[in-house]
C-alpha cells in the first residue's frame, strides 16, 4: 500500500483543524487535489465498496471544535457495541462534547441510548429516567448526535427520544 500524501486522494481526520499535522496532505486538501473525509466516511465507503457523496457533514472533518453549544454537555452511551461505539464517542469528542463511560449523575446532560425504550434492560436508561434525574439527562438516540454535527451546534434533545434505525452497515448511516 502506498503512503505517499504526494498521491493521496482522500484525507482522514475528524477536525479540519487535524489537517494541520500533516502539511503535505493539507496541502492537497486545500488546492482540491484531495478529499477531506472523516472515519465515518471512510466506514461507509468500505462497507459499501464505493466512496459515498461527500455532501453530508458527517463525511467532512468539522471547521470548528468545538461546536457551539458543546460547553457543558456531558454525554455517555448505553446499549452500543464495537466499531459503532467507537465511532460514536470519537464523533462526539470530535465535537467538544464530554464524554464519561460510567454515567455521572451529577454532571450527565444526555444519554445516548441504542433503545431508548429498553428500560428494564439498561441501568443507565433507568436511572437517567428516575425523577430526580430525568429533568436535566435528556435520552436521546445516535441521530441527535448526528443532527448536531450536520447543524454545526447542539440541538434539543425532544425530537430524538424515539427509536430510529440509524445504522445499518448495508444501507449506510440514516434517520
């Protein structure tokens, strides 16, 4: 396989500001000799057998991080498994989102539920809808984060407590 950033036609990196690591592969991005992508991108092109439109911001490193809003948002994930899960928690991290592994109860400002309806399966769904708690952790699927990425801010998280289908590795990421 060749490594020559001389040659390359597509660049990986989750923020735009990552570009500058590589001068070379910076270089290409910006005269237009090379694409700019994200990981995901790059999932979705493998997964598929062919490179996906680079219209959606999703497939494009982010401008800016982090996205406004992002301040004091505290995400943590249940009910994900391998590669998405690693996806999602880079995505968000790209963003400028917090993101904690065990749900702090104190800090947590959403959850990021696979099943935002498996309540007696997922402890953190429980308690994040316990009274005391369900006011300030919003419960939302993996397209809030998307969204949030694709509007370049934080969104509400009212529309996005309902189960979606929001990866299939065959169809592609949608919502």
């Amino acid at each position: 396989m060749e490594r020559d950033p001389a040659n390359a036609t597509h660049v990986v990196a989750w923020r735009a500001a990552d570009l500058a690591r590589w001068p070379e592969a910076g270089r290409r991005v910006a005269s237009g000799a090379a694409a700019a992508v994200t990981p995901l991108w790059l999932w979705q092109a493998v997964s598929q057998r062919a490179p996906p439109p680079l219209g959606d911001a999703l497939w494009r490193p982010m401008p800016i991080a982090p996205l406004p809003g992002t301040p004091g948002v505290e995400i943590t994930l249940t009910g994900f498994l391998g590669d998405f899960r690693a996806a999602l928690l880079a995505l968000a991290d790209a963003a400028g989102m917090r993101v904690t592994r065990p749900m702090n109860l104190v800090s947590c400002t959403h959850l990021l539920a696979a099943d935002v309806a498996a309540d007696a399966t997922s402890e953190k769904l429980r308690r994040a809808r316990e009274p005391a708690q369900a006011a300030r952790i919003t419960v939302v699927n993996p397209a809030w984060l998307y969204d949030c990425v694709r509007a370049g801010r934080v969104l509400p998280g009212d529309a996005y407590a309902g189960n979606v289908l929001v990866f299939a590795p065959a169809n592609g990421i949608c919502d």
